[in-house]
C-alpha cells in the first residue's frame, strides 16, 4: 500500500519536528454485514512503528475504530542526520514500510 511521509529534509540540533504519516488501507472493521448478511472479515493495521537510525521513537496500537486510510502525527527530537524507517503490521500478513532522511546540522 503506499504511504504519505512528512519529515522536513533539514532541522537544526536540538529542533522539535513533527513527523506526519498517512498510509492507505480500507481498515475493514470485522463488524459489518455484507447484502445477504455474511460478517466482513476483519482487516486493520493492527501496529505502527517509527524508528530513528534504528532506534524506536514512536509505536502505535490500532484497533478497530480507527478511520481507513489512518493518519498519523508525532514529534521528536533532531539529534542526529540519518533515517527514519516507518513499519505497519496488520491483520492477513500485512506489512509496509516506508522510509525519509533528514540532515541535521
């Protein structure tokens, strides 16, 4: 699935930077009813996780009530130039990543 990532391309030591990730996916609850009355399988990301030079930064559980489509907005700290990596996990063996740089000066 592809995904949305907002991390600026520079920060300054020290900055406060928000981080915005917005990734598609139907978010299938597993409580709706087809026509003919049949239960639609749940499929939802069921975990998020940022992780900055290979540290983790920010993880996420989602459930159910979270929108399609789930978009996501967080901060850290701009310690160092290098990469973050952002992973989903959801139900059916799903799985994304995503990844963006920043230079820290």
């Amino acid at each position: 699935m592809a995904a949305l990532i907002n991390v600026p391309a520079k920060a300054k030591r020290g900055d406060i930077i928000e981080i915005r990730t917005l990734t598609s996916h139907i978010m299938e609850t597993g409580f709706r009813h087809t026509m003919d009355g049949a239960l639609v399988p749940r499929d939802i990301i069921t975990s998020f996780t940022c992780r900055y030079n290979g540290i983790e930064i920010f993880r996420a559980d989602l459930f159910p009530a979270i929108a399609a489509n789930p978009y996501l907005s967080f901060f850290t700290v701009a310690k160092e130039s290098g990469k973050f990596e952002f992973e989903w996990i959801g139900d059916n063996g799903y799985s994304s990543t995503a990844s963006a740089s920043i230079t820290v000066e």
